[in-house]
C-alpha cells in the first residue's frame, strides 16, 4: 500500500490575504497559529498558510507520511530528486522538502507521537 498525503502548505506574501480569499472561495475555517494560519478544511486534510519572508513565497506543496524522514529523502535523492530542506524537527513531528526530477516540491513528514 502506498504512502498517505497528510497535509498540505500554501505559501504567500500575504497571510491574511491569502487566508481570507481561501476561506471565502472554500468555506474552509483558517485561524493563525504563531508564524502560520492553520486551515480545517472540514473534510479533507488539514493544511496550512505560511508567508516565509523570504524566497519561495509563492508555493504549493503536499506532505506525505512517511516513516523515516531521513531514508525517505535519500531515496528520493537515489531517484534524481533534490534535497531542498532538512529533515527538521517542529512541534508537529519531522518534516523535509525535495524536488522531484521535474522541479516540484515535495514535502515528508513523520507527525509526532500524541
């Protein structure tokens, strides 16, 4: 079976924007959350919103489970991917970002245990 996409991440200038227009356009309910808006979309996966401050700012991305961050971002290396991101630890678990062979980012995350 293979891996599950758990999350996703919109990137911005603008969070409060940002966060308006996708709350307005989706009905999905976005409250900030220290650096990042976090988004319940009701149905689906959770997400969120973040404005770096710095390049990329404008991005999309999706997580996937995985059980090793670490391994997983070295196969996707193996494969001709690039690393772009960590792994780093946050509050939510471990996460790290690729580039697929076609340039996509990609994100892995191993949540934390509750």
């Amino acid at each position: 079976m293979g891996r599950p996409v758990v999350h996703f991440e919109i990137g911005c200038r603008d969070r409060g924007k940002t966060s308006d227009f996708y709350s307005k356009l989706f009905g999905w309910q976005i409250t900030p959350a220290g650096p990042a808006s976090n988004i319940d979309t009701g149905q689906g996966i959770s997400g969120h919103i973040t404005s770096l401050g710095h390049e990329p700012e404008h991005y999309t991305t999706f997580y996937v489970d995985v059980e090793d961050v670490q391994a997983a971002l070295d196969s996707a290396v193996a494969l001709g991917g690039k690393k772009l991101v960590g792994p780093i630890a946050i509050p939510a678990g471990t996460f790290a970002w690729f580039a697929d062979p076609d340039g996509n980012t990609i994100g892995l995350l191993k949540p934390a245990k509750p």
